[in-house]
C-alpha cells in the first residue's frame, strides 16, 4: 500500500468555502498517469495538481475528474501555499515546470502570491452558434485563445444572470467558454464553463485570466487591474499585462491535509 498526503486549498481567497478548490499531492517519483487520473477522479474537484521536486524547482501536472488540462492557474497557486507552508521553500520564488506549458513561477509577498504565466494568444473568431444559443444572446466580441472562447458582454449584470445551455456549451470544441464584463467595483469580471473537461462552471480560473488581463489591458489602457469572478464561491485577483507574460495574485487558505491510500 502506499500512502500520498494530500492537501485541499482554497485558491484566491482569504477564507474557507470561497475561491476554488483545489487539491495538491507533493510526490516522491511520478505515479502512472492511470493513478493520477483516477485520484484526480476521486477528487472530484475542478483540478488536481501533482509536483515532483526537480534541481532547484519542482515539475508540476494538474488533473480535472475527466483529463490532464495543459494549465491551471488556481491549482499551481495552491501547490505554491502548500510548498510554502509545509514543505518550508527555502526562496520567496518558486519555478514550477510544465511539460505542456513551460516554466511557471509563484513568488510570495507576505500573504499574497503571485503567478507568473505565459500570456495566451487569442484571435478574432465568429461566434459559434450554439454558443449564441446557449447564452441566449450574441456577445458584443468573441475571441479564440489557445484553448478557450472569451465572450464580451456589456455589463456585470449580464454576467451574473447566465444561466447557459452546458449542453450546447459541451458541444463546442474548446476546453471552455469565459464570458466576461466591465466590473461594477473592478475593472473586470467574469465566469468561466467547461463542461467539456467534467466541470459544469469553474468558481476561479487563474489560467482563463491569461486571456483576459492582455484583453482588458488593451480595452482599458492599464497595466495593472482588479478583477473578479462571479461564480457562487467568487474570487479576487489582481492581474498584471507584461507584455508575453502576466502576473496574477491572490491568496489561499487550507481547508483539509490528509493522507491516500492506495
């Protein structure tokens, strides 16, 4: 038998039951992708995300109860506050590898931690008609990222009033929809739905705000912006445009520390 701790993180929040979920397993060697994925599964959370000590830094996956996703933004600031806390990081930089993304970093400043991701590359599309089905309107703006569709909206009120169809959402081939606003006390807001990878809607997308801070950047001639997600759970970060980079900062809080057996 072999036992794996296990910590559960509430990501950009400062309290329990807000932010988002995430679990974090610090590993020995890598486990088969089978296990991982079936952990990942048993979690039942948005993601999972399993590191490895490499040289100085650590390799980092992240799995959703369905698939291993290529980035995720809540879950590696949750595998940064647990190597923080409970495995004492000797830096206040940790540099996280990702096979499917690169190098990642998370530094601490008191209680706040800051990523720091590649900023995504997104074009001008049509939007897909189920996706206007879905919403029960048209955006004012669609785009295509790497592996999402950003939708404009007008106002924070349309945000908050989606209620969409996550069988047309699921119909269309992306790892998910964000949908996104001027904020009423930010600069922006925005919701994010991915039935595609076994989440209906993900309460705070770190990795989806590599899509909106260079998009509300430009929208709004700042660098540097307040933004929230306006899920039940809800989450405050705080986004930086740097260009082929962005910087996204908030906290964590844990909620459980366990132990696998399997």
């Amino acid at each position: 038998m072999t036992k794996i701790k296990l910590y559960q993180i509430d990501a950009f929040t400062n309290k329990v039951f807000g932010g988002n979920p995430a679990a974090v397993c610090v590993l020995d060697a890598w486990l088969e992708d089978k296990v991982m994925q079936q952990i990942g599964a048993e979690n039942n959370l948005a993601e999972t995300a399993f590191v490895v000590k490499s040289g100085d830094g650590y390799e980092i996956r992240w799995f959703t109860p369905t698939v291993e996703v290529d980035l995720c933004g809540h879950a590696t600031l949750a595998a940064a506050y647990v190597l923080f806390k409970y495995y004492q990081h000797p830096t206040a930089v940790i540099k996280l590898h990702s096979p499917r993304s690169g190098l990642l970093t998370v530094e601490k400043h008191e209680d706040a931690l800051t990523l720091n991701f590649p900023t995504d590359i997104y074009e001008p599309v049509e939007t897909p008609e189920p996706l206007i089905k879905a919403f029960g309107k048209s955006p004012l703006e669609t785009y295509k990222g790497k592996t999402d569709y950003l939708l404009i909206f007008s106002s924070q009120e349309e945000i908050l009033a989606f209620n969409p169809d996550l069988n047309l959402v699921n119909s269309v081939d992306a790892r998910g929809i964000i949908v996104s606003a001027p904020g009423n006390d930010v600069d922006f807001v925005s919701r994010f739905f991915c039935p595609q990878v076994g989440i209906t809607e993900d309460p705070v997308t770190g990795s989806a705000h590599t899509t909106l801070t260079p998009y509300w950047s430009k929208k709004s001639g700042k660098t540097i912006m307040s933004a929230k997600q306006l899920s039940a759970r809800q989450g405050n970060l705080t986004c930086e445009y740097l260009g082929d980079r962005v910087k996204i900062t908030g906290q964590a809080v844990t909620y459980l520390t366990g132990e696998i057996e399997i």
